[in-house]
C-alpha cells in the first residue's frame, strides 16, 4: 500500500469517499467549499491518498487525508477518512504516519474529531491516541450533523 500525492484526475473519487462518511461529517459532496479544500491541498500537495491496488490516478481510494502546514510549525489535519470497504488494514495508520514525517520538529500537529459518544467516530480516536495525540479541553461547535466534536494535539520534539 502506497500513500500518494493526490491529482486532479483523484478529485472524483475523492468525493466518492467523502460521500460514504458524509454521516459522520455532514453535507461534503455538494458542499462548495469542500471540493475547493480539496482542490486547494491538490493544487499544494497536501492531499494523500491510497488508490485500490496501488492503482493509478482516479482509481478509487481507499483513504485520504487533507494536511495544512501553513501555519508551521503548527499543521493541521483538516480531514482524514478511510473507504468501509478497507477499515482495519492499516490504511488511516498508514496515511498519518506519512504526514507525520512531513511535519518540521519541533512541532504541533491538530486535528479536530469526533466526540466519544459517537460509536462510529471511536476508530478515528483511538488511531490520534495511538500516535500520541492528546485530547484538548476546549470547546468545539458540533459538527454539521449535530454530533459533538473535539480536538487532539500531538507535540512532536
């Protein structure tokens, strides 16, 4: 399994994936403002994916992950998701491992998920713990679903 910069040719599979957690996230696939991010971090680089048999660009993904190091040393996961159909093989492990890589130490890495009332959001949770990251007190509005939202700091030195 390769993680890869994503392309133009990906968008459409991109928002394929994005249509199968829109129950967990909201309203992403119509949503303008989400297919610019995904534009926008294509456009930059910061949009990695694994394709289905490490295949080539438009094949369908397995996951993704959106990364910001605009504001580095401080980066930002702005999204992260993994197809039902690969759950559990090690793809959203494998994803966060090769951002972490590209993140300049000392540093901060962010990312906002969701709250552990919410069964189907616990993987995602257990992943940031298992890398370290810590759950952060502060208050973060619900997500466009309803569901409660927080956020994990990882400190890398």
């Amino acid at each position: 399994m390769k993680v890869v910069n994503a392309i133009k040719d990906d968008l459409n599979v991109w928002l394929e994936l994005a249509s199968e957690v829109e129950y967990l996230f909201g309203p992403m696939v119509s949503d303008p403002k989400f297919i610019q991010a995904i534009e926008k971090n294509i456009n930059q680089c910061s949009a990695f994916c694994v394709r289905e048999n490490d295949g080539l660009p438009g094949s369908r993904l397995l996951g993704g992950v959106l990364f910001s190091s605009a504001g580095a040393p401080s980066y930002k996961i702005g999204w992260l998701a993994v197809s039902s159909r690969a759950r559990n093989k090690g793809i959203a492990t494998e994803l966060l491992r090769h951002i972490l890589k590209l993140a300049d130490v000392p540093a901060e890495v962010s990312v906002i998920t969701f709250g552990d009332e919410i069964p189907d959001g616990r993987p995602a949770r257990k992943l940031y713990q298992k890398f370290g990251f810590v759950p952060q007190e502060e208050s973060i509005p619900n997500g466009p679903e309803g569901s409660s939202r927080q956020k994990f700091k990882l400190l890398i030195k």
